[in-house]
C-alpha cells in the first residue's frame, strides 16, 4: 500500500509537468485537477508549518538580495512572457518558504508579532477564498457583522458604552494613529476637510520620546509638519513625565499655538512602557486635548484579569489603537482604530460615491462602513480575529498573553544573575519587553567612558550578523536616546518555552564571546 | 473501501467535538491532528471553490444585518469567555461561506474585482503561512525582491525607465492614490514634512467630474482640503476635456492659487473612459503641475498588445497607481503605486526609526524599503501576483483580459439589439464597462420628461432587491451626474462566459418587466 502510494504521487508530480494554470478552473471539467493542485499546495504548507514549531529547524537561511536575484539552486524569481508548469509552482512555492524567515518559529524574536496560530492561519485561509471587499455590506455581510461584534468587545474591553464608541479595522498601527490625528483634528475644525490645514490656527500635537514613530509620520502626511510634534520627556523607565508634558502644553500655548492632541502609549515599542494614562487624562481634560492611547503593542493586556491594570485611565481616551496581530498573536494584519464618539469617523471621511454607496438599498445602509475608511477597497482583516476568539474564548488569549509575560519575568531573572549581561534598566517587566547588553569578556576589562561605549554599541549588530547567517534565533537591536545599540527581546509567539529562552542566552554568549 | 471512507470521515467530525485550539500546534506531539484540522478546512474550501464555480449554484443568499446578528439556524456570531469546540469551528467556517457572497461565481458582476484565480488563491494561503512583515528584507527577504521584480515589469509596461523609477504596494488604490497627491506636495514643496501646509502657498489640484473619489479623500486627508480639489468637465463619453482642465488651470492661478496636481483616469470607475493622457501630458509639461495617472482600473490593458494603445501618453506620467486585483483578476488587495522618480518616496515618508531600520546590518539595506510607506507595518501583497505572473505568463493575462473586453463588446452589441434595454452612451466599450438602462413595459407608454425620468430612477434599485434576494446574479447600478439610476456592468472574472451575460439581461427582464 505504501508502495502504491508512492506511485500514485509520483504519477500526480509528473502530470503538472504538462498542466498549466490554465488547465484549472474556471476551465470546464478541471474541478478534480483543481482539488489536486491545491492539495499539492497545502501538502507543502503543511509540511512548513511542522517545521515551523520544530526548535531544530533554522529560523532562516540567510542569502543577500543579489543572491536572490541571480538564482539560488533553479529558484529564478524572474517573470516571463511564456507560463510556466504547474509543476514549478509547486517548487517555486516550496523554495519561497525555503528562503524565507520561519515567524512562528520557537526561537524568532524579532518583532512584536510572532507566532503562528493554527486556527488564526485556518480564517486567513477562508478569508482569501471568499476574496471579498470590506467596502459595503452588500458583498460581505457576514464580514461586517463580525467586525462590529469584534469592536463592541473590544470597547467594552476598553471601558466604553458601546452606545457610544466606534471604530474601523485598518492595515496596520501606523494607519489606525492616523486615524486618530484625523479625526482629532476634525472634532476640533470640522472645517479642515473642505478648507485644509490653512484655514486653521497653529496647532500642536504631544507624544513622548519613547512614543512609536507612526504618530510623527502622520503629522507629515497629514499636512500639521513633524515640527509641530512636540516631543515630552521618559523617565528612566520610559513613561511619559506627566509633568513635562503639562510643561510643554503651557509652552506651546505661550507660543500662540494650539495644544489639540496628545498620544500617550500602552506598551512603547522598545521598552514596553505603559504610560501613566489617568495622569494624562487629568491632564487632558484640563486642558482640553484629544487624548489618544496608542495600544496597539500593549492592549492585549484587557483580555488578561491579571495585567489590564496597566491600562488603567485608557477608558477616559477619545480613540484608541490595539493591534490583535501583536500580543494576541492573530496573523498580519490585524489592527483596530477605536474611537469614543460615534459618527465622527463617518463625519470626518465619507464623500458618498454614488457607484458605491447607493442609499436606495433594501437594507440598513449604515452597514456599509466603507465611507468611514480612509480606504476604499478594504481587506478582510477581521474574520481570523473572530475565529480564534470562537476557538479560544476571551479565557484562551487570557492564558497565552499571562504565559508570555511569564516568560519576561523568567528573562528578566535570568539576566539579573549573569555578569556577563546587563539590563538597560532594572525593573520588572510590565509588558514582554526585556531590554539588555551582553558583555563580551573583553569588554568587561575596560572602564565605563566612552571608550567602552563605542565598542559594546558595535557588539549587538555583530552578534545579530552571526546569529542571522547560523539562523539558528533572531533576535531585535537598537539604540535608544543615549543608550548604544541594546538587544531588544520581545515574546508574543505561543510556541516559545523556557528552554528557548536558555536558549537565546547561551547563543548570545557562544556568538558574542570572541567580540 | 467507499464505506470506510466515510467511517473514517465520521470519526474525525466526533473527535473535533472534544478538541479545542488549544490541543493544537504548538502543543507537543499535536502535528497529525493539526494536519487533520487544516485538512478538514481545505475541504470545506475545495467544496466552497467548485460551488463558487457553478453557475447553477446561487451567488448569494441574502439576509439583513439584525438576521445574522440574531443567529441563523444556530450561526451564533457571538463571542464568549470559554473555547468552543473545534467541530464548532469547523462548522463556522461552513456557515461564513454559506451566507456570503461567491465573489467567483461566473454571474458575479457587482465590483470591478471578482472571479477567483486558482493560482492566486494558492499564493494568499502561503502568504498567510508565511505570516511576516514587508517592512525589512530582514524578514520578508523573498517577498522584497518578489516586490521589486513585478515593480520592474510594472515600470517597463507604462514606459519607463527601470533606473528613474520607483514604487511600492499598497493597501488599496485609494491609498496608492493619496501616495500620488503625497509626492507631488512633497516634490514641490518639500518643507511640507516638517513645516506642514501652514508654510505652503494655496495649491490647487485637478480631476474630472468622472475621476474616483479617492483624489478628492486624499485632499481631506492631507490638509489640502477639499475646495482645492478643482473639477474638470467631461465629455459625454466621460473622457476628462483637455481645454477645460487648462480654462480650470488658469482660472486657479488668477486666484493667485499654485496648481500642483492633475489625476487623469484609464478607466474611470462607471464608464470605464480614458483621458486623453497625451493632451493632458502637454498641458501638465506647459503649467508645471505633476501628473498621475490613476489606471488602478485600467492599468491591466498595458498587459494586451491589442488595447494598450488606450493608456498611450502614460509614459509621460510622474506617477501611476495600478491595482492587479482588477482587470488581472489577483486576489484582493494588490495595489501598486508608480512614481518617476527615484528616492521621492523614500524622501517624502522616511522616519529612519532606529528599532526597525538600523543602518548597521550585513546587507544592503536599501531593501529595507518600509520607511519609504505611510504604513509601518505592511502585508505581503506581492506574492499572489509574483505566483500567478510566473503560472500565466505576461501572454496569459493577455489572453484574458481580451477576453473580458470581448464580453464587454458582446454585452453592447445585445443591448444595441433588444429595446427594452437603453445604452447610456452609444459608444463601443474601451474597457469592460457597459452602462445601461432596462426600460419596463409601462415606462415605455410614458414621454421623456421629468415624470419618466423619476420612475427609471427607481427601476434599477428595485430590480438589484429582487436580484439580491434571489441571489441569481449581482450587478452594480449608480445614478451619475444628471443621468438617473442605470446598470453598471463589468467584466473581470476569467469564469464568464457569453450565456452568462445572455442570462444577466433576461434575468433583469425577469425581474423588472412588471415595475
């Protein structure tokens, strides 16, 4: 039977030698050759998947770019005139995944997102295969129903009456804290849609100096300009000083500018800070600011009873952002814009195109919640968040998101009882980020200075460069403010246990040791 | 053997009603039960894929938002604390695609997206196996070069030169075209990053009457504000008049106003028109203002020998959004932007964030290509593309899109031929839009006038709810300008064929012959 087997994908290999994707459907009587093509694909994902969450695999096999262009072993990424066999796309499909870097791999730290979730992966699966359109509820009824139920947990989450908030899932972050100057901006001038920025006064925007770079980066799209971003001071540990910022506010007011938004963070990218959010909402009240909450890295922690503390005072913000595809662990991308106040959002970017928007319909049109996007076509980013959230409960992120800051903790302790490491700062995690220097033996001879400074900011990238040609961990490095280049780890990925932890230590130190 | 089979399949569906996601990978020693979980969604897929492909099947089955929000026949959409079983899942994936819309099905006609490309299709899976990130080469190495690859191609088929140009994808047309209004207001004034509009002269931008409202959303967004968005008059065939865009021009600068920008349309999103680029290219080289060309609908002609000839004078663009996820018939969402000009895009958006592009890295980082987006993270769009470019061929898209343009030409010929139907222009179709009016029997005893006028405004709207609630077909219908609401069709899905449009015209005889 084995034996058999065997021929029998043999003999399906040799067929899509001669098969062509224009052999498949919509092509009459090709359903059963269609079945199989994809089963080959699946196979193969399948087959990468296992090796995903297999710690002995490598994390990547690194080549440089003009490597990939010339052809490594056959792969030729160029495109032709002629098609190819469906036979090669099988190949080319596996040495995609090849050359590729594993995210769900135990030991890839590199980013805030990581991990590959089954069930989460099964929803983008169906996502693609209904290749619908987010723009009206006309094409995607059951799309846009679940993302409403999604937004009125995740307001509940926040602390909002759902009566009141609103919300868009948009590509990413750096979108959603867009969508948050926007719409502040709009509150505050409505006329700023049909006049533009020269009809309104001077106006200044807050975020600190540990803040993510996307909010500045909207400041420039946006038309305010990055000067008009005033950046307010961390403490050692990376919170907003409340206090700074109430000084930077009088400042901007003495300069005949208009303070109109602060964002303040729930978990920074680098250090995993929380900012002091009722603080800055007393102080936003006072003053009469927008008060955004860039959660997008840390509001994972509202599903976990034991950590949403953290978040306290995020319930007294105008708009918030929280990515599901970092802490929560749902596939790129995922990310939620939420706002408290409803049909700002709609006020601020509906143009009612006819062709799209047609109020004569038979149902309740306020479910076409396209003309609130910045966006027109948008992609279906909620159907894999609903799933895992069936296939889990609020319980099963609960569980996943408490057992990764587990792991910072058991890092952090690690670290603080090695000499050759040293943290950038010594408190306990409060989200997954653990911030630290390894300090190769012939670093440690030489005195604090400059000196010393020069050379442990060149030892991170040359671990990093060793660690990316074994492939065997990866791993994030930065400098931040006057700190030369630190490593940066981050847990997310569900799959990571204690022994990869070890792991990272000891392939830190055997990479670094000679440095 | 038949009847084991099903045994076994009987089995698995018991087990799943006591499995949970959390028995899945990474669970230790779960690698054959998440073969079978996946295995169980591809089938529900499979099956899903050869329905999509029927055209007996229906296209959808409609019910209003509070329907799916109560439950339909136990499709709870709710969200709870504790897991539901995998079964439970399984049956939920069943269910999203029961009470969706086949956006493949051969009568689907409502977007200018549809069909359900195989190859495609296999690409997004990977995609979402791959799970990772464009902003590095780091860790999207493959999707990187894939994206400068197809950027190439894309730069040689509008006529320019691979050494001068520049690009990237992006999450919609819509936002490909803000990135057009973006680089042009950076390129003449680029202290508009830091300074904002504030430091900006009054600027103008131009589009026609027929243009999709995304240039006008861009202005919002941006700061430029919408007043400043000037529309140009079209001609009956909804082509943008070029002596009217100069009159516009010279209207704005005796405002004192700087005209900065014109979007010229191939293919406009109702009358699927092109500009005349050339004539629009003179009088952008004679003022100075950039000129994009939004072919974000049109763009997959540049794929025809036979039609390209319609985009002619695109070569002289600064910048050209064109989305494959139309006419090419890739998956949604692929988008690209264009622009003539190396290291703008790069220029105008860098925020050189230290955690994320760290200058100090092995390779040439030069691929790390995310600072040159408004996003931050930002999803692998490419892939499917790449994938479906090397299975068809650039002939294959060829062959195709002559294709639908055929059906288009066919639709026009029936209408032309059958009174009961009304041509909103009477000209050939450049693309594969056809616009149309059904005129119902007791209309035809009434006199052009006001009163007819008012009832054909309503007979569109009443046929597309019976349509609807049949679910036999779907297309797409708009009133435009001072003409009442008409059909829009569209060709872009490889799976219709003549009886099918054949079918759309009786089926809205069918339905509207007693209004």
């Amino acid at each position: 039977e084995e034996k058999e087997k065997d021929t029998n994908s043999e003999s399906l290999v040799t067929n899509f030698s001669n098969i062509y994707a224009s052999d498949l459907l919509p092509t009459r009587n090709s359903e059963e050759l269609t079945d199989q093509f994809l089963l080959e694909v699946v196979d193969i994902l399948l087959n990468y998947i296992k090796k995903t969450y297999d710690e002995k695999s490598k994390v990547l096999d690194f080549h440089h770019p003009h490597q990939l262009l010339e052809g490594l072993e056959g792969f030729s990424l160029e495109l032709h005139d002629q098609p190819e066999p469906l036979e090669q796309i099988l190949v080319d499909c596996r040495d995609t995944l090849k050359y590729g870097v594993k995210t769900g791999h135990p030991r890839y730290f590199n980013q805030l997102s990581s991990g590959l979730d089954i069930v989460g992966l099964a929803g983008e699966w169906l996502t693609a295969t209904a290749n619908t359109n987010m723009f009206t509820y006309e094409i995607a009824p059951l799309f846009i129903v679940m993302e409403e139920i999604l937004l009125k947990k995740m307001y509940e989450m926040v602390g909002w009456k759902e009566t009141e908030a609103d919300g868009i899932f948009s590509p990413g972050g750096t979108i959603s804290n867009l969508y948050s100057v926007l719409v502040a901006r709009y509150k505050r001038f409505p006329e700023i849609k049909t006049k533009g920025m020269q009809a309104l006064p001077h106006i200044a925007m807050f975020v600190s100096e540990h803040s993510h770079y996307s909010v500045k980066k909207a400041a420039a799209v946006l038309g305010i300009g990055t000067d008009n971003v005033i950046t307010v001071k961390c403490d050692e540990r990376g919170k907003m000083i409340p206090s700074d910022l109430e000084a930077k506010i009088l400042q901007a007011k003495s300069q005949e500018h208009i303070p109109l938004y602060v964002s303040a963070t729930a978990g920074t990218t680098v250090y995993g800070a929380f900012d002091p959010l009722d603080n800055i909402a007393d102080i936003c009240e006072k003053y009469g600011l927008w008060m955004h909450v860039d959660a997008a890295w840390g509001g994972g922690l509202l599903m976990s009873r034991k950590h949403s503390f953290k978040l306290n005072g995020i319930e007294r913000a105008n708009s918030v952002t929280w990515n599901p595809h970092k802490l929560m662990g749902v596939p790129l991308q995922c990310s939620a814009f939420l706002v408290c106040e409803k049909g700002l959002l709609q006020a601020c970017n509906q143009m009612c195109a006819g062709y799209l928007f047609q109020p004569d319909k038979q149902y309740d049109t306020t479910y076409d919640t396209g003309d609130k996007t910045i966006q027109c076509g948008r992609h279906v980013d909620v159907f894999k968040l609903w799933l895992m959230w069936k296939a889990k409960g609020t319980r099963g992120f609960e569980i996943l998101i408490n057992k990764t800051l587990e792991l910072a903790e058991y890092l952090y302790k690690k670290l603080n009882s090695r000499e050759n490491f040293q943290l950038v700062f010594d408190a306990e995690p409060e989200l997954t980020n653990v911030c630290f220097w390894y300090i190769p033996p012939s670093l440690r001879r030489i005195p604090n200075g400059p000196e010393r400074e020069k050379l442990l900011h060149q030892v991170a990238p040359k671990i990093k460069v060793r660690m990316i040609e074994e492939g065997t961990t990866m791993v994030s490095y930065q400098p931040h403010g006057d700190k030369v280049n630190f490593f940066r780890m981050v847990f997310s990925n569900p799959a990571t246990r204690k022994l990869d932890v070890d792991f990272l230590l000891e392939e830190i130190e055997r990479l670094g040791k000679d440095l």
